[in-house]
C-alpha cells in the first residue's frame, strides 16, 4: 500500500464491467453519485459510457492507478468480478494502490469462508472490507436491488447514504442494513439462494403435479399461476412462473416445452446445504433442491432407467378445482418450512459465528428487489417483532395457524403425487420435517439403544439423570457411565 495523495472527486468506483457490474454503477449514477469505472477489457467501459454515459457523473478509466485516482478519500470501491481466485487477485491489485481506511466491497456472490477471511487479510493491510450479498438479476441491480452488506461497520456507515439509495424501498424502508461483521452479508446472501432454490423446486413439483397428473397445459398452468400469485404466494417467483409458462416460441407452441430439462448452477445452493451439514440444522427442502438438480443433470441415465422402470399408470383428468386449491396449500405449507429451515439456519450460523443477524431486519431487506421477494416475507417480519428470539418460524401462531389449515391438503396432494410415481422430494421432505418436528417424542430412543449396543456410545434415560450403558452382550445389566 502506498500514500497517494492523489485523490479525484467519484464517490463511489465500479471494478468489473460485466451486466451486473455495469448495471450497478449505472444505478449509482442516477442516483446522483459520480461514479469512477474500471473494466480490464477497456470495450465495456466504453460501450457503457456509449451508451449510458449521459444517465450520470462517470469516470472512465484505463488503469487501476488512474481508476484508485478518480475516487474521493476515504475510497469507496465496489468489486464485481467472478467469485473466487479473481476476487483474491483484484484485493492484491487493489491494495497496492489503496490508502489506510480506504474501503472494498466485493458485490459478488462470493463463499463467505472467503470473506471472512479476506476481511481479516484487509484489516491487516489497514483497508476496510465489507462482503456485501447483492440480489435481484440485472435489472434489480439496475432498477434497485436488495443488499446485505457484511462487514466493516465503520466502512458501512460511510458506504450507508449511497448504498441505501441503491437499494429498492418497500413502504419507505430500503431494502439494505448492515448484516454483521466478516462473512455474515454473503453468509445471508448464500441462504437467501438456497431458500431461491427451495421456492424454485417447490414451483416445479407443483408443475410436475399439474402437468403429469391431470395433464394440463403451460397455458392454463400460466394462468393458475396467476391466480396463485393474487393470494398468499405472491412473489416475484410465482410472478415469472406464470411468464416462462405462457411464452411461446417460434413454432407457436409453448418454449418451456422445448427447455432441456437440465438445471444448472453456480453453487450457492450446495454451499447453503453444506453449511447446514456442517452445523447440524436440518434444511432439507433446500437440500432436496440441491439434490433434484443434480438429478436433473443426469440426462442420459434417466433416460436409460426410464426404459427399465415403466412409469406406473396415471388416469390423467381433468383436475377439480379444489385439487388445484390443494396443490396451492401444499405449496404454501412446503414453503413456509423451506423459510422456517433457512431462517434456524442463520440463527445457528450467528451463533457459531459470534454475529448478531437480526433476522426481522433480514426479512424486511428480502421485501423487495431479491429474487425471493414476497407478500410472505411481511408475515416473517411480523414473527420476529413478535418474538426477535423465535428460534424457529413454525413456532409463530401465524405459521402454525397457516400450515394448520393446510395439513390436510398438503398430504393428500403428495399421496396422490407418490401413488402415481410423481416425485415431489421438496414436498415431500417438507412434509416430513414438520412431522418429525412436531412431535416431543420420536424414535431416536432407538436408535441410541443401538449405538450403546455396538459401540457403547451411552444413553440418557427419561426418568434419571447421567448417561448409561447396558452390558448388552454380557449379563444385561445397566451401568452409569
Ligand atoms: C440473485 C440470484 C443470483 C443468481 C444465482 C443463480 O439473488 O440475484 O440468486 O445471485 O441468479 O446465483 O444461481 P444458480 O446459478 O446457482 O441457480
């Protein structure tokens, strides 16, 4: 690091020019920052100031040393370049630029481990780092997204004024707050993806029910959906649901038709379940999520099985009414216990961590311009004024009262799902978490019985304090261990 006297007048610098990138200095700038812009490829900056040089205040520049010097001390520059080694190679070349107290935000959708950690290696060299989760696409980017930036306090305070300006507001509150020290904002980012995922294969098996057990089209579903998206699920996701379903391409017909039925990823959902392995929370709709997606990448081996295992007779029909109102409800149960998962998650996570998520706060930024965006997050919101230590969501009288009314629903559909080989893992797990949930007495009584057996773990036992071991194999007798 060096002293560099040199200091311009941008407010805020944009490294790494891609859609995302470019689409966050342009927010910034019509929000009335000037913005300094840096892209190793020297086309983008120019194709941005092309054609949007006129939305803003911009600094174009080609180097890092004249980018570093366009910016107003402290610096304040937020990096958007692929996750991963080009982060760590950025915060190298950064730094030898940078000055004490100056400030990186990297924006990407970076492993949080990672951000610890590069938090602790900038604190060292005297730089501010924040971790900051951004979510929304591109156009939320642009048009306004949700933030969750993790950090530095003292640096978030200066980023504050633009970044909430940045951000879309819901009902006058905007949706970015600080999250907590190190990791915490990608480490809520990486949730908030793994709940996307859950809503996402929830929204699937859904389709799956629709279309292979009463054979509806991507029209009507298009127009379900709709319908659903005017009652309690209403979300972005269900939003754009109905608009994949109702285009057509070329040819005229449906273009989800003609989607091959692969999904990709980019791995925030595997890290949500690893990190929920690692601290022994059961997220299992979010993990189910990773697990179908996976499963859908194997092509070639479903289409070998599927010549094996004949799929069991469906007496496709036209669907009543109320079994569509069914598939609703089971949605909406399935999904109050992906979020019920994904919020226990954070509370453990900030225990582990030593940091203070409040989670009403993170319900409130998830309101509006995240991909998750939904009617629903309210009602977490309200959960939490109601009770800031829930420890779990399907504790809350509104939930309870929620999935309640659609228990019956929600068995019915995945019976009728399981009988006619329809695979509804997100569903179905969802279904039974909250089964193994709500009861005070389960079977894993057993089970330690048979881990004294062979490995004299010990037992507790109900009536009598201590930890116990039977002599299974020798004369039966009980010893306190
Ligand atoms: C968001 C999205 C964004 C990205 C996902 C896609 O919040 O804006 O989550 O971060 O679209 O990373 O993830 P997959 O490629 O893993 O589906």
């Amino acid at each position: 690091m060096s002293d560099h006297a040199a200091a311009g007048t941008a407010e805020l610098g944009v490294l790494g020019l891609a859609v995302m990138g470019a689409n966050l200095a342009r927010n910034a700038a019509r929000k009335g920052f000037e913005v300094a812009l840096f892209n190793r490829n020297h086309e983008r900056t120019d194709k941005l100031m092309a054609e949007h040089g006129h939305e803003g205040k911009f600094v174009a520049t080609k180097s890092v040393a004249d980018f570093v010097a366009a910016l107003a001390k402290p610096r304040a520059i937020i990096i958007m370049v692929k996750a991963g080694k080009p982060v760590d190679d950025m915060i190298a070349e950064l730094s030898e630029h940078l000055d004490a107290e100056d400030i990186i935000i990297d924006g990407g959708n970076s492993l949080f481990t990672d951000t610890s950690r590069r938090f602790k290696e900038c604190q060292a060299k005297n730089i501010r780092f924040i971790g900051m989760g951004i979510s929304g696409g591109e156009e939320g980017a642009l048009e306004g997204p949700s933030m969750m930036p993790g950090g530095e306090r003292s640096a978030y305070d200066h980023i504050a004024p633009m970044v909430t300006k940045m951000a879309v507001t819901v009902e006058g509150t905007p949706c970015c707050t600080y999250i907590g020290t190190e990791g915490a904002g990608h480490y809520v980012k990486m949730v908030h993806n793994g709940i996307e995922y859950a809503d996402m294969q929830l929204i699937t098996e859904a389709y799956d029910m629709m279309k292979t057990l009463y054979g509806l089209d991507a029209a009507a579903m298009a127009e379900i959906f709709t319908e659903w998206k005017a009652g309690d699920l209403d979300s972005y996701l269900i939003e754009i649901t109905a608009a994949v379903l109702r285009k057509t391409d070329d040819t005229g017909k449906p273009l989800v038709d003609a989607i091959v039925d692969e999904a990709e990823q980019k791995g925030t959902g595997r890290w949500t379940a690893q990190s929920a392995l690692d601290l022994g929370v059961p997220v299992t709709a979010i993990t189910e999520a990773v697990y179908a997606r996976a499963l859908s990448g194997r092509r070639g081996m479903r289409g070998e099985a599927e010549k094996k295992y004949p799929h069991p007779a469906v007496a496709i029909r036209k669907p009543e009414k109320a079994e569509i109102d069914a598939i609703r409800d089971a949605l909406y149960a399935s999904k109050i216990v992906a979020y019920a998962q994904g919020f226990e998650q954070m509370t453990v996570a900030a225990q582990q961590f030593g940091w203070e998520l409040h989670l009403g706060e993170i319900s409130t930024i998830w309101r509006g311009g995240c991909i998750i965006r939904a009617r629903f997050l309210d009602r977490i919101k309200e959960a939490y004024d109601r009770d800031p230590k829930l420890s779990n969501l399907l504790l809350d009288d509104y939930f309870r009262d929620a999935v309640v009314k659609a228990e019956a629903a929600w068995r019915q559909v995945i019976v009728r799902a399981v009988q006619n080989g329809v695979a509804v893992p997100a569903f179905s797990s969802a279904l039974a978490y909250y089964d193994g949930l709500r009861r005070a007495r389960g079977p894993a009584n057993l089970l330690q019985g048979l881990r004294d057996y062979f490995g004299a773990h010990t037992y507790r036992r109900l009536d009598k304090d201590g930890s116990f071991h039977t002599r299974w194999s020798q004369d039966g007798s009980e010893i306190e261990a």
